[in-house]
C-alpha cells in the first residue's frame, strides 16, 4: 500500500453552505448530534461503508477511513449563507424534519451558526423573499466579498481547509453560452460587466471559493460549475469541483432499478414518473422555468442504462416521462410514484409501480457528509476538475458535453467508480468497471 | 483466448421437460415461434446479452456464442412427462398465457409434443388429479422407466445430448434426512425399498437424468437435488446439477432492490412481501405443507444481501416476512405487493413500496431456455456438480449447507458470477467479485 | 301507478354517434353482441339497475324497464360522423380494446355502420388530420348538412326517432361569450357568419339535432351545449340535452370516494390525481389548451362534495391538483393514480392512494347506452333543457352558471337524482335527496 | 318536533374503558385536549356532522345535539381497567400515538386516571402478561368485583350515568355455545360453575354493566354481547348494547368502496386485502386461534352489499380473502392493500388497488367518543338491546343470527339508520333507507 499521495487530514476542515434550509440544518444537526453520540448518520458511505480492497488472497475489507485519511467529523467548523437571516436552530426546528428531541441537545452550537448575507439575486428565484442580503453588488463586487467571507471564516475557525457546498435553491436556468460560459476569459469579462443575465449568482460563489483554494460542490441541478470556464479555473486553480443535484429519492431508485431490467434483458416500453413534494425546492420548482433544467436532468437518467443501440430489441422508443408537482400538504415528504412498462418473452406486457414515500433532507444529508468529506479528500490527492468518481451521489452527473462524453447513470456502475478511486488514492488496484 | 476444455455443440440437443403446463408450454412455443423469426426471446441471456471481455485495451464486448459454444435454438428436440395427457398445443392453449395468435403458426410443431406417462406420487402434490401416469410401480421401477424413457427419446429424435428440466409442481418439503439423502448408498437403497416418504417423485427424474448422462435442472423449490446423496451422483457421473426455483416475479425484484439500499447503507427496519396467484403453482401453495419450503427459500434471500454482521446499526432485526395466497381472479397474471420499511440519517423512517404485475410464465420461460443452455455448456466443459454460476436465475441457489457455504443470492454478484464462468470457459480472466 | 305521462317507445330509435373511435366501436360492438347474447352490457343502470318505488308496505324493487318505457336493445339503429373514413368494424379492430373473438360475430353488421363525412375544423382538433370531411363548408351550411343527414338516417333506417351523441374528442377551449353564447339569436348569427373562432364544429351537430327533434348529448368536456344560446334552443325545441363529459375513471372514483371521507367527518388536507393515458384522447389534452377545460371540470369535482363552508375546521384550503399525462404504451388502458391525505382525531394525517387500472371504452360504453336510452326517455316524458338526473353518467354535469347554481357531484346523490327521475316518470313519489 | 322520550343529559356521565391501551388513551387525552380547546376531535360525528331533518319547506340542517340531547364533553369523567398498572398519562406516552405536545397539556388529568385491576385469563390472551389483575376469582366473583368497581366509580365521581366501552385486546374465539350463550339462565349457571371455557373475561364487564344499569360497547370482535343470553340480560334490564369491532380502517374503506362499484353495475371478480399492522392488536391476531373470528367478521362485509342472488351476471362466485399480518416495524400505523378485480362492458377486466396508511387509534377514538355518548343517549331514550343504528361505527354489527338477519354493511346506508334514529329521537320523520 502506497498511501504517500494524499496528505493528511490535518487540523479543521470548514463547511460553508449556501442555504441554510432544511437540507444544510439536518446535515449539520446531524454532524453535531453524531459527534455526541446521540444521532447515527446513517446513509453515509464515509462513516459506514466497507469495500475490498486488494485480489485473490490479499483480498480485505475495510472502512473508507482505513484506507485513506478521512477528515473526522469532530474536525469540522460549520458556517452559512442565507437570504433568511434564521440560525441553523432556528432554520431547523422551521423545516419540521427533525423531531425537537433530535435538535435541542445541540442547541447552543447550532444557535452560533448565524448565516453570512448572501449573495442573491431575485430574478434567479422570484418566490424567495428573504432580506439577509448584500445589497448593489455587481457580480464581480459579489464574488469579492465572497472571498473575503472565506478568508474571514478560515481565520476566525482557524480552518487548514475549507469546501464550499450548495445546498439551496434550484435557480433559473442558464443554458450555457459559448460566447461568455465556454473560457475563464469571457467569464470574468461577464462578471465585471455584471452580466446579470448569464452569470447566476451561484457562479460567484463558485468563482470565490476556486480562486480562494476551496473545493466546490453543486447540489442543485444548476449549471454553475457545468461549464468550460469553470473547468478552466478549476484546472487553473489546482481544485476539484463536483455536481450536479442530489441524487435523493426518485432517481436515486431509478438509477437503481433500470440496472435490474437491464440485467435480465427484459425489453422497457415506458417509464412514468411523477412526484410531489412541499418544500422550498418544490416551491421554486413549480415555476416552469425553473423545472426545466430539473427536468432535463432527470430523464437522461435512462438513456446511459439502457441503451437503445446496444439492444435494439429491447430499448428502442421507449417512453420516458418526468412530472414535478409541488403540492404543499406533505412539506419536506416527498413522494414519487413510477409505473414502468416492461414487457418479457415474445414481448408479453408486465408493469412495476415503485411508490417511494421519503424525506427529502433525510435523504440528502448523509450525500451532503459525503461529498465534503471526498472532495476535501481528493484536493489532498491533488486531484482537481471534475470529480467523476462522486457521481453516484449525483443525479446528473457532470461530463465533458463538449465533446459527447457521456455519462455514468447506473448505480452500480458509479459505485465501482467510486470504490476505484478510493482504491487508487489508498495505493490498490481499480476494479474494472462492471458491465 | 483458449476454447479448447468446451466441446462443440454439434448434433441435436434434447430438453426434455417435467411437466407440460403454463411454463412449459409458454416456452417450448416462444422457441419455436423465435425459430421462425415469428417472436422474440425477450429475457434470454443466451439471445441478448453483451457482456465484456478481456481488460484495458483487450476489451470487447461480445454475445455469449460469440465467447462459447452455445447450441442453436435450431438443434433443439422438445420431450416431455406430465400427469395430464394434453399435448404442448393444447396445453399452450389451455394456459390463457400466451394469445391464439401467437401459438396458431406453430400448432402442427407443438402438437407433436405428446407428454410420456408420469412419475407420479398424490401424496406429493393432492390437488393434481391426471391420469396419464405409470401405475403401480416402486421407486425403484419408475428410475428404470424413466432411465427408458430418457434413451428412447434420445434415439427417436437422433439426439447427441439431452436435459432434462423440472419445470412442474412444488412438492410437498422433503427435509434432507441424515439417514437417508447423505450417501448415495443410502438414496439407492431407500429406492430400491420404495420408501415414498423419503423418496420424492422428482428424486426419480434426477436420478434416471444423470445415470443417463443428461444434467438435470430443478425449477421448483423441490429438494430433489438438493442433498448430498445427489451432490455424489452428480460428481460420479461427471453430471453439472442445478436448482433451485426459478427467480421470476418478487424474489427477482428482492434480490435487485436489497443492493439497492445496500449499496447507499441505508439501514432496514421491515420488509413485507406478499403475493396473490391464480394458476396451479397458486394452487398447489395455498396447501400450508407445499408453502414451507417456499417460503423458507423466499427468506434467505435477504439474509445474504443485507447482513446484520457486517453494519449492526442498520441491518440488525429487520423484520422480514413473505406470504403467498392462491387468489384465482388472476390466473397465471401473479402480482406482489411489497412494503419496504428504510430508515436514513439519524435513524428517520421513509417507506417503498413496490407492486410487480408480473407472468409466471412470460418471465419463466427464458429462464429454462438459458438454464438448458448453459448447463448444456457446462457439460460440454467437463463442470459437473452444482453449478453455482447459474445462481442468477434461480431464488434458492444451491449451496453446500453441511459446512455452512452462505450462497449469493445479490442479482448484481449473480450476474457477475455468471459472466465468469462464461469468460473462463472462453478462455478470459473473470473479474473479481463486486462488492 | 300512473305511466300516462311517458309515450311507448314505439319503433325504431336511431343512436347517431358523432365519433366513430375506440368508444364509439366498443359501445356499438357491445349492444349488437349483447342482443345476439353473446356477451353481457355489464356496467349498463338500464340493463342492470334494480331499484325500490314506493315506500313502507307498497315497496318493491324493479328494472327500470318495468317501471317506465325504455327502448328496447333490439329497437336500436346505429349511425355516425367521422374525420376518418374506416367502418364500425375496421374501427372496433383498429381500437384494440375488444379482441377478436368478441368483434367477429358481429362482423356483417359491424360493415355496414359507415360514418358520414364529418363538420370538422383542423383547428379545434390539431392532431387529428382524417380526411372524411365536409369540405368548404361555413358553419350555417354545416347545420344545413347535417340536419339533411339526420333526416335522411331516419328515413333510410325507418326510426321513429332519433337520439345525436358526441363522443368525439376534446375540442380547444371555447370560453362562453356573453356576445354569442348568451342568446340563440347571437348564436345564430354567429353560425351565419361564419364566426369560426365562437361556433366550434360541435356546436353545429348540437343545433342540427335539436332542431330535427334529437337529444343531443355531449361525451367530451366541449361547451357545445353548455351555454344560455342552447338552452334557449332545447327550449324553444323543447328537447332534453346532457352534458358534459362521461364519468368513467378516476373522476368516477373520486365522486364515490370523497363522500366516505365527508360522511365519516374526517379532514382533507390534499388531494393529488394524476393519470397516464395513451389513447387518441390522450393525443388530444396533450395539449395544454385542450387540457385546460378538462382539468377545470376535473378539479370542480370535490368542491361541491367536501365544502368548506360547512365544515371549516375539516374542508378548508385542502390542495387539490389534478393532472393529465399523454403517454402512449397503455393505449387504450388508462391508469389514475391519487393519493389523499386525509386527517382525524387531533388533526393526525393519514395517506390514502388509489391505483386505478382502467379502460376507457370499457368503462365510456354503457355510459353510452345509458345515456341514449334515457334521454329518449326523457323527451318522451315532454322533459326539455338541461337533464340533471343524467348526472350520474357526467363527469361535469351541466348547471346554470349565471345563477351560480351549484351541480351535484356526489355519486350517491347523483345515484338518487337518477332513481328519483325515473320513480316520478314511473309515477311513484320521489326519495329526499340523501344528506 | 317532539323531544319528549328522550331525557336531559344531566349531571355527569362515567366513562368506563376496559383498556387503557392506545386507543383509550388517544381517545382520553382527545377529549380532554378537546375541551380545553387545544385539539379538533376530527372524525367525531357527534362533535361535526351536520344532518338534514324535515323535509321539502322544512327541510332544515342541524347538528346532532341541536337535535337530541347530547352529553357535554364537559361532563365526562373517565375510569378504567386494565391488566398493566401504567396511568393514562403514562399509557399514552408508551404509546406513541400522540406528539408529546399534545399529551403534555393534560399530564395531570391523565395521571388521576389509574386503572383498576382487571379481571384477566391469560387463557383468552396469551400474549399479554401485565399484573395489575385481580387474583384468584371465579368468574361470578368476577363479576361481583366489577359491579361494586361501577358502583364505586360512579359514587367517587358522582356520575349520574355510566357507560361501559371495551377498547382492549381481541380474546380468542368463543363460538356460541347453544348449551352456555343462549339463555341467560344458562350463562348465569355457567359463571357460577365458573366455566372458564365458555365464558370469557369480557362477559364478566358485560353483565357487571348492564345489571348496573350501564350501556355497554363491544369495540373488538369478542363475542361477548353477540349471544341470546346477553341480548336477555339487555331486554330484562332495559339497557342498550352494541357491538362488534371498530370499524377504523380496511374495513371502513371496503364498506365505503363496495357501494361504488355496485351503483355502477360493475362486476367483481375478486378482492384481496391484507393489513400490516404492529400494535399490540397486531401482537394478538398473529395467533391463528385470535385471527379467525377477524376474519369471519371481516369478510362478511362484502356479501351484504354486493349480493349474487340480486345480480347473478355481476356478484356470483367473486373470490373474497382477507390476510392480517403482525409487521412491529409499524407499530400503530396499519397499513392496508386492497386489491379489487372489477369488470365492466362485456366482461373486461380492471383492476383497482388501494393503500390506506391509516393510524389505528386516530381511527378508532372518535368512534369510542361517539359510541358512548350515542349509546348514552340511546339508554335515555328507553332503547334497549342492540342499537343497530350504530352499525355505522362497527366492522360486523351485531344481529340476530338465530333468524338469519342479514346485516347492514353498506357505508351509507348505515349512514343514513344513525341519522334515522337521530330522527326519531328528534321528533322528526325518518327516511328510506337508501337503496
């Protein structure tokens, strides 16, 4: 084993997240609660996964942890932005996900995380109201103060590292435009001209924590860092960036389950699916365009498993739909219901229907651990760009779209990758990828 | 690559098949309406799947006969005994599986297919009531008709090898008996005693199969095979066995769906599967006796995915429980109702339900097409004994419990179990397990 | 007893179906196969229905046909418009709802049903594009046509009278306008003007039939006959008119399931109502300016049924959505899926979700039948203008909107309005309305 | 309007629950919260329905204590037995039913409530072990002890009237024994020779309350008040009883659902239910022996309300099967699946699922609420024997076997005899049933 590669995990690692909604308050509840024992974070691959490592008689199973050097969770600093000036207690007992007896014993830490003013911009999500705003910056004005505000909580919680990840709204979408997204040049042209148009507030975040030599990770379906110019800073910049959304509950299961069917060889005709859900995300969502991109994302899902030149017989013209409906009574409980029309021998017709009651943050907390966790990791590893081992956490992984790479939708093939790279940085052989 | 060990598969292949109803009878006709370019096998992996070879830059994707020698669906010879005298037309018909339209063309084929008089004990399935069985014989006697049976057709049909597939009723639970199924010695003796209590009727078929040189495949969840007087016949007649139960509807989704949640380490606190068919399987199951055995092999299934030893906070007590109910409205049409009970981050609850409308048979049929096939090839290999390789298609694999071997009942590792044996027999380098 | 009101129904009684598609094959396939009994008009209230007259001592319980005239299976002569030229028979094979064997016996008669070239314009209906059309014709010369076919049917087919259904698709919107919708007068000299954004082609087949002495009753959620302008028509006329849309799948649900939610005084706090349908009607409201009628209608349901003002504390601002999916690999066999969240005691939520496996024509038919039968009754009974006992059958039933009178929606309510109008054309005393 | 029969609801009214498990705690904690206004008692008819009486211009809409005299929440003083020693307070909190916010408000109400020692076989229960039991009595001392403990309760909380409600566990079956049930002379003689066979623990509350002049209700499906020799004691004594089974969940939608599909004349092929349910309700039923009389009592529901003798074509031989599973993960949160195989026009088939995550006790309590004050008024009346009028709020409401009286099962038509007898102990004319 060769572990020189990857330096320590050494002192304390800061998580700034944007938003301080229900997803980043039971994350960091959790986080806190977990430190004192009191909570299981559950669903995160760092804290309990085991994977082999090593063949044949070397062959040996261990936690992330024993192979490489995993920042401990009692070495993470918390801070925030948000449009609502709510601390992260506050922010927690409002969402209504955790019950009080999950929160309350770590209140006074939870009191002391009061998020920062955020950069903001009402045309990128018209149904947010909050006021805890930096007021008349220009883009570029933004992505200044944003610096500073990292290099300010680095210092006053005497971070070694700091990750920066979105975990707030879905903004409008920004179809990436060759002449400002596609170099760092026109990007930074865009920003100082404050082009509001094509540079989503999102960026600058982004563009500050680059610059400011903090990983960044994309939990929104967001186009911000899925475009050239910002590969470019990140190669520039030596730092791994990692998106784009969640990979929570629907998708999560389709990513799953679209491998079952391709296993077997069995042909598809049709995959409905539909959701609804309460919460801000729905809310934002319910606004078309703001579904679009939401939408997009999740139905490229299928195509990369099941694929119609591979088996012509079988995945040729199937139908694939996708319905987001926000629908207040269920708040942070989204539910999703597919029906999936198979068909089998002699192309006699079967249907599945997959009814998934979950919970939004629940789901996306442990994704949240994790990926600030492995980005943290693989900056020590030198590694920069886009972390495509990270994509099974992600519904719609990021890929080079500029010269057609596709990419990897199946869970399992996305958790051999996974597996890989963490196999390589402890010194051990990579899997071939199942197929 | 090295295809030298696997013989050619020249001359005619006989399957003959136990039992001539819905299953059967569904995939005898696909077979032949396929040959004619009339339907598609959907679901065979012999006639869809690619898989992957070699590593790096060796790599290749191939289909399984362009790696092995697989025989063609036009060497195919169809045989069979039943306890009722229909012939496979009117058998195809009488099923209601498959439309008029679909069996018409190849009528004058299948009702040529005229099932041998059965061996068959009441006692061992009472609600079957046919009469086209051999009379007052022994145990003993029934081997030896069969053993004729078995060469007559052989030669009747100019065929160079034969199969034979159990593809009838659940028995009623024969518990492996030390005294009894542990030597071969002692299976032989119990025959020639005509001891019906230990000596299932299935046992008859198996035994005559591999003194015949022809291997044997159990589909139903029957012990026959599955003790070591049986694991002796098979190494001393250089025979491969397989068994048991053909994974088709619930389990198929289980043993696909666990790793799922496996793989996200989400934990599991209850997972209710029940089912409701109305077709003779239904039928002979709604006896208490018949339904143990079944049930018992529906359990282990998740044991081996999800294990309580390796991640104790999340698979520790789960709940799990497996009903089946003979519910006629439905016939061959069997639908599962699964309700899986998840829990995530800090131990919050989230529920999955899923609702399979599946077809015996439609889903059955491929599966004796690639079990015959591929036991055909292992044969030809020189594998012989339990082919664990097949565990992919079956719900209960086969495994040694007499020194406790724990078989894989994970959809995915099957899968990669099965491309193994396929690339070693090909002459390629198998990949390590996933996990 | 006293019958003296309703005339016999003496003769033949022509059906003229506009639409001769899925619904319209499988309602006429049905009635010819039913009067040969060779199969049953299951789901049929005038086929089927027994019902009490009379109350205490004098009760009793009868078919309709034993309390009032209704004209009998074999009395009926069929008839119909389309865009597409293809006969009853082509058209029943082309649907793919009925099998062959349940179309064949009735093969001859089937052949000879032709559909008259149809008033048709492309942009009322964009998908469509037959081609079995009246051709140059303004709106005042369709009338013109179409009363010439109505009166040359049935003296060709020798009824005594005759009896226009619409089950045709959905039209584009038409927004009643107080300027041409609010008096016949208006309507009129919109027909004769050629006014082709106010005068929808359904509109033409409304004003034919009544003024040739037709019912006229409308399938779709058109407007057609929803409007004072044709109120005023089936006055002055003095002929009964229903409307509008056929009750057959999830809104047939919803109507019978929301009265045992209010009859057991428990909450609502949700409704959501989802469907997948991929037959031409689904075609059709894929388009978000034909779904908007549909999806009015549909969300009006509940409404009436759970009111607010009467149980504030339970049936206030519960969110009700209801959605539309076009989605082709189900044909003709459309699914609803609803989830209801429903509260009780101490206002603790509890989920309710029905899946709904249906078939459109299977369920449309007897709607059909039911709906000629009875509106020939009713003009024989000298009833005229809107028949709101005919709720039952209607998924918006018609009500006079510039008085805000409120429509009855409750399946049992409707069921009663039914029985009443048929207990007092009977002769007997009606029931209270149940509440 | 003539209110005279009926007397004032003065003073105080005992309520004394036989278990004080979840339900009664839930219910206890409701009605106390309830009356300080901090909680809705949602799904309580006597608290919300509002109900026609009068008719044509005198048609007027009343709640029910606008009616009939109805005891005041206020009034109500509450006791208890049970076999576990825990305070209400305490039961409702091991419970977890109710967020502690809404159980905390009442701590102290709760706490006074401590139940007396129940008189318990562990024969008729054997998963229960609590001690709070009275030791070593006959069953007619039994008897005697309750009696005094009525008597005693009554005095302490100067109760006017009382009121006797089982809400505790399913006892194993007793079948009506002609020698034991059918007299009362027998059934005395029987408790006196303490038979312990034939008479359970629950006739012993029984008989104590009806001979102290109590109303009593069966809310499991104990035969305890379903036997000649109790329907005596009734008559002898002039008191009301009702019974059996709370009709909370499945049931409640089957009863509600079944009437859809008959006003429609659909067929039914079959329906199949199955409940997961973990409570200790759940605990009991896992034994076979407690199961059977659930089940007689559950599938007689459908029979009533479809009938193959009045539609031959659409209810003959339709296949009915109930299943109920202990599943812990759930613990009160039952859960039930449905499905019902409909056909329509011509026979087709459908298929209809539904899944009702329902709360046990949430369901149950408002009906223990009404049960009480119903019957309570029912005794002022003078109405003795059983109330059939509460059919409504029971899954297999008691009737006269011994002359094969069918009983009313249909949702609405029981709706309609509670608001009847509502009637007529109003002064007012009753309805027709509805049919």
């Amino acid at each position: 084993m060769n572990q020189t590669d990857v330096k320590k995990a050494e002192g304390k690692l800061g998580i700034l997240v944007v938003g301080l909604g229900a997803v980043s308050s039971t994350f960091i509840t959790g986080v806190l609660m977990a430190r004192k024992g009191l909570a299981k974070p559950v669903g995160s691959m760092t804290q309990y996964d085991i994977m082999r490592v090593g063949e044949g008689a070397d062959k040996k199973y261990l936690h992330y942890n024993q192979i490489v050097p995993i920042a401990d969770l009692n070495d993470i600093e918390f801070g925030s932005w948000d449009v609502y000036p709510a601390n992260a207690f506050e922010s927690a007992m409002n969402a209504e996900v955790l019950k009080e007896k999950d929160i309350l014993p770590v209140k006074d830490e939870l009191e002391k995380i009061v998020p920062m003013k955020a950069a903001f911009d009402h045309n990128y999500a018209k149904r947010l109201d909050g006021d805890n705003i930096m007021q008349g910056k220009t883009r570029w004005e933004m992505v200044e103060v944003l610096r500073e505000d990292i290099r300010n909580f680095k210092k006053e919680h005497g971070c070694n590292r700091v990750v920066v990840l979105w975990a707030a709204s879905t903004e409008v979408y920004v179809a990436p435009d060759k002449n400002v997204h596609y170099t760092l040049a026109d990007l930074e042209k865009a920003m100082k001209a404050d082009d509001k148009e094509h540079v989503a507030p999102s960026m600058c975040y982004a563009y500050a924590a680059l610059t400011e030599g903090a990983p960044f990770v994309m939990g929104a379906p967001n186009t911000t860092v899925d475009i050239p110019a910002m590969w470019e800073l990140a190669e520039k910049t030596k730092m791994p960036i990692a998106g784009k959304d969640f990979k929570t509950g629907q998708t999560l299961v389709k990513s799953g389950f679209a491998p079952i069917i391709g296993v077997r060889c069995l042909g598809l005709a049709g995959w409905f699916s539909t959701n609804i859900l309460g919460n801000r995300d729905g809310l934002v969502l319910d606004e078309p365009a703001n579904f679009r991109t939401k939408e997009v994302s999740k139905l490229s899902t299928l195509e990369s498993i099941l694929v119609p030149e591979n088996q012509p017989d079988l995945y040729t013209d199937y139908y694939h739909k996708v319905r987001i409906n926000y629908y207040p009574p269920r708040n942070d409980n989204k539910e999703g219901w597919d029906n999936i029309d198979i068909f089998g021998w002699m192309g006699y017709p079967m249907q599945i229907k997959i009814n998934f009651l979950c919970r939004d943050s629940i789901l996306a907390a442990p994704l949240c651990l994790d990926l600030c966790l492995l980005i943290d990791l693989a900056a020590r590893n030198g590694r920069y760009g886009t972390q495509r081992f990270l994509s099974f956490f992600l519904k719609s992984p990021m890929h080079d779209y500029t010269v057609d790479e596709v990419p990897v939708n199946n869970l399992f093939q996305q958790y051999t990758m996974l597996k890989n790279a963490i196999r390589e940085m402890g010194g051990y052989k990579a899997d071939e990828l199942i197929d």
